[in-house]
C-alpha cells in the first residue's frame, strides 16, 4: 500500500482507518473541550474525542453550483452560521455564503460586470477578497474595508482579465483562517474567447477541485486551534482531507481527458500531488491563466492559495479502474515542528479516488501552444525591493521585521511601473507569497527544487526555506493592496503588509 497515512485496509469491513505510519488526532473530552476553538457565529458544540473511524472513497464528490454571470446580472451573499452534511446523516456546523458547502462557484467572462450585495449576518465584521482579480482598491477586499454585523456591501466591478482559476474567501484581519476554515471560501472562473478556441475539456469533463485538510471531534464537528499546542500558530494542520467540502470522495469518470481545476484552500499544508495509476498529465495552467504550452509533468506542488488547472486523461483505462488522487508528501516544504497529532508535510495521504464507469468518445484536444505570454523584462524594472520573512520576538511571524498595521503604508509604488521584488525565507518553513491587486511572473529562484509552476502567470508563489525568489510585477491599479504570506495562521498572526501604488 506504500506508507500513506491512513492505509489500512480491513476485509471485513471494507472500511479504512485513520492510523497508520503518522500519529493522528488524539485529544480527548476535557482538553478539547477547554481548547477546540469555535468562531463567534457557532455555538460551542459537546466536544468529546476526534473521529476515529471514516470510510473513505463511499461518499461522491459533491460539485458546487455556478453563480453564471452570462446568466444573471447579480447575485448576492449572506456570511451566515448554517448546518451542513458533510457527513451522510449529521449535520456539521460551518459558515456559509448561501446556506450549503460547497460555496458556489463564479464563472464569468472577460469583459462582463461582475455584480454581487454582500451581507454580513456574523456577529464580527468580514470582508470578501476576490483572490487573484485585479480589481480597484474598494472592491478587492483590504481587512480595513470589512464591514459590521448586519451591514451591506455592494460589489460591482468589471473583469478584465484573461481566463483563469481564482476564488474568493473572507479577509478580516486576525480571523481569516478561521473564517475559512469554518467555510467561507469559494472557487471563480473567468473564461474568455482566445481559451474557447482550444476545445479544452467542458462541461462534464471539467472539474473543480478545491482541497482543504479538517479536523472533526467525534459528532463530527469541525474545531481549529488548540490552544494548548503552540506548534498551531505555526499552521492548523488536519487529518480529513476535503475535496469540495467531501471528505475523502470518489468522482465517476468516462474514459477521456478531464481537466481539473485545483485549488489548495487549506489553511498551511502544501500538497504534492500525483495519481497512483496515471504516470503523467499535464498541466496547463497556473494561477492567474493558461501557460504558453502544455507540460508533462508527473506530480505538481500546490501550496497554500496556489492553482492549477491541469489535463487527465483515462481514455486508456477500462470500465472498472480506479485511480487515486494523493499527495506524495513534501518534507522539504517545513523543517518545523506542526502539531504532532496530524500528519505532516511529508505524510502520504490518499486524497480520492476517480471510479472509471463508462466508455466514451473524446473530442476535446490538448494543442501543443496555449496562450502567448508577454515576459516582464528586468530592464524595464525602475527598482528591486527586499522583502524578508521570518519570526520576530514572541514568536510573531512578520514581513521585515514589523507586525502588520492595516492603516501603515509599507511601500510606496509608482503606477504603471515595473519592480523586483526579492523574497527572502529566513525560517525553516516554505511560505506562500501572495499580493493583491496584481499578477507578477518569477524570474528566478535559488533553491534547489524546481517548480513548473514558475513559468505561468502567478499572484502566489511558494518560497522555500531560506530561498530568496525573484518576482517580477508590473503595478497597473492604483491604490492600497495588501500583500502577505498565505498561510493562514501566519497573515492573521501578522505576516502581512501594505502597498500603496500611486
């Protein structure tokens, strides 16, 4: 079975259990009880010992419905507490955006409005970022925009740039991870007329994937940090893995080339992933849109708010196959001490499985060329800015060295220009860079693991332990943007700065 996490297969139950080469969750009634973090909107539920049990690959992978902006002129969400069925029969507590998980999914196109009222029914103020657009400064979600208890947002901006995978998410400071982690997150596709032109899978074969790793007590409720481990700051790991709020699903496939849009919407855990039966497939694009051409590549890794959009293919596989989608591990991603209970960056989880059940005819194509991309030049670049990640005293996780403040102006950019930015990993942990309002291509990084994702369009980077990645950006919306590293537990703690492009 390999050494994956939770491999142990029983015949008499056909069931799998949560053990294995990792030590797993193992709190129990009293310690959780005083420690499982809960967000304000949930009512703190009879928290006893972990899920101890769970069978894999027996529920199906739920699809989220489509917010189509080809169809409609608005729509509108509502932050709200809800009670979902995650699991068959029980309901959880999460929070939601229109009252099930997974949240729906935007798709719109390039040149159309996007038009949505937000309203905040938590009992603290929220905002919704729009992860990957580049929007003006009132629509992009700032923490120092989010808005009260009962209050209304209203959300109108025009899309503008070329296809791709984004999403969308909470972004109040200090409660971003577990806003998202209770369920406030959300996939958005932009298409536009140059990628229709590729006959790329569709329709059925286009699937969107959005990976979260979860931790349940047994009456399978959802709880966070525990307080009493401080290895969580440094990043709540789990030992669920969700797939479009599924845990551990299975996905009916035809024979033919499926293209998956995968999103990795976990709160610190970089994943690497691969298929068990499936040598190779390609990946197509990165986070902010297509590459130039397609690359064979046998695993990928995606760390926290990375995408890819990538092309499987079964044609070569019998009614009956089955094929496992799972992470390899990646130890090199943290040399620091997570909570021991859960399994680590370099555990090997299956994370679901394609159940291959019908014979079809495919007619989609992968083209060798994609879509040009125009290469930032470093001549054109007016400055190269230094930006430092690591952990001041109090163990506080900062950019340069200075805790965040949403009102504090950390660097200034000229509009319209070109800029290096140099980020520097100082700790034993990878990160994940993101800026907003922007999309930025890496130009080089030091380190010794290379990664196909570097050569798309990005607006999230992984930088490795004591890596330094040179990123190119050129700076086309004026006002103030935020940028941070996207580990949760890290942009709440104060890993986060401003940009003032004027």
């Amino acid at each position: 079975m390999n050494r994956r996490y939770f491999l142990h297969y029983s015949s008499m139950t056909a069931a799998y259990l949560l053990t294995g080469c990792e030590k797993k969750s193992g709190l129990d009634k009293e310690t959780t009880e005083k420690t499982a973090a809960i967000p304000p909107t949930i009512e703190k539920s009879s928290l006893k010992e972990p899920i101890k049990t769970i069978k894999p690959f027996t529920q199906k992978l739920k699809i989220p419905g489509e917010i189509n902006f080809s169809q409609i002129n608005q729509a509108e969400f509502i932050a709200q507490k809800s009670q979902v069925n995650i699991f068959p029969d029980i309901k959880t507590d999460v929070l939601t955006f229109q009252g099930d998980l997974p949240n729906p999914t935007v798709r719109i196109s390039k040149g159309d409005n996007f038009d949505l009222d937000f309203i905040n029914n938590l009992s603290d103020s929220t905002i919704i970022h729009w992860h990957g657009l580049v929007v003006p400064e009132e629509m992009d979600g700032h923490p120092k925009d989010a808005i009260d208890t009962g209050q209304t947002k209203h959300y109108h901006y025009a899309v503008n740039q070329s296809a791709g995978t984004f999403w969308y998410h909470t972004h109040p400071h200090g409660r971003t991870g577990k806003e998202i982690y209770y369920g406030l997150s959300g996939l958005y596709i932009i298409e536009d007329e140059e990628e229709k032109k590729l006959n790329l899978p569709s329709g059925e074969f286009e699937i969107p994937l959005m990976i979260q790793d979860r931790r349940f007590d047994e009456n399978h409720q959802l709880f966070y940090k525990d307080e009493k481990v401080p290895q969580d700051n440094n990043g709540v790991l789990g030992d669920v893995i969700l797939v479009n709020a599924t845990p551990f699903p299975y996905q009916e496939v035809k024979t033919g080339k499926y293209r998956l849009r995968v999103l990795n919407g976990s709160s610190v855990r970089t994943y690497k992933l691969a298929f068990d039966a499936i040598d190779q497939f390609m990946l197509i694009g990165t986070d902010a849109g297509l590459l130039e051409e397609p690359l064979k590549v046998n695993s990928v890794v995606l760390s926290v708010a990375e995408r890819v959009d990538i092309i499987v293919d079964f044609s070569e596989k019998n009614t009956g196959d089955v094929i496992t989608l799972k992470t390899l591990g990646f130890k090199e991603g943290s040399n620091l001490t997570l909570h021991p209970d859960y399994p680590s960056f370099g555990a090997e989880i299956d994370i679901m499985q394609f159940h291959v059940v019908q014979k079809s005819e495919d007619t989609s194509v992968v083209p060798d060329r994609l879509v040009p991309i125009t290469r930032l030049k470093e001549e054109d670049a007016v400055k190269t800015r230094i930006i430092t990640m690591e952990i001041i005293a109090g163990g506080i996780w900062t950019l340069n060295k200075k805790p965040y403040d949403m009102h504090r102006v950390d660097e200034k950019v000229k509009l319209d220009t070109t800029e290096i930015w140099e980020i520097k990993n100082s700790v034993h942990m990878a990160h994940p860079f993101h800026m907003h309002g922007v999309r930025f291509q890496v130009l080089d990084r030091d380190g010794k693991v290379e990664f196909p994702t570097d050569k798309g369009w990005k607006d999230t980077v992984i930088v490795m332990p004591f890596e330094t990645v040179r990123i190119i950006v050129h700076f086309a919306m004026p006002g103030l943007f935020v940028y941070h590293c996207h580990i949760l537990e890290h942009e709440d703690h104060s890993m986060m700065a401003n940009v003032l492009v004027e």
